[in-house]
C-alpha cells in the first residue's frame, strides 16, 4: 500500500514550521505512521502530532510523488 502524508516540518524557527509532502510505502496505515516518526526536520510533537494528513494513494502516485521528492533540493539536504 502507498500513502502519501503531510507533515509538518520545524528548523525555522521558535514556534514556525512549513508543510512538507513525503510519500511512504508500507502495509497498512501504522506502519506508516511509525516509520514516519524517525523523517527527518519532522516536528517532534506528541506521537504523532507533526502529521497533518495520511492518505492511500496508487502505484502511479506514489512513483510520481517520489520522483518530485527527489528533485526537491531541502528534502535531500544530508
């Protein structure tokens, strides 16, 4: 199963933070949000609480999405 969450990402400064897209592959919806807790410049509020959104999307996608994830400069930032 694909999924694509919106998440709310920090570094930018006291009490700011941005919305950013990532798209994850995993069995069902859990396994996602567990993974999901370790991404990096993802707002660590309570469990869970840096993601806005998490929706099952297609193959096609999800390969799409994966695609503008790595021509995004910020998200691939070591």
């Amino acid at each position: 199963m694909y999924f694509k969450l919106v998440m709310e990402g920090g570094h930018v400064g006291a009490g700011k933070s941005y919305d950013m897209v990532r798209y994850f592959e995993g069995d069902d919806i859990f396994c996602v949000l567990a993974s999901s807790i370790h991404t990096p410049r993802l707002k660590k509020k309570e469990f869970g609480g840096g993601i806005k959104f998490i929706k099952e999307i297609s193959w096609r996608e999800y390969i799409h999405g994966k695609g503008q994830e790595r021509r995004n400069p910020y998200l691939n930032r070591n």
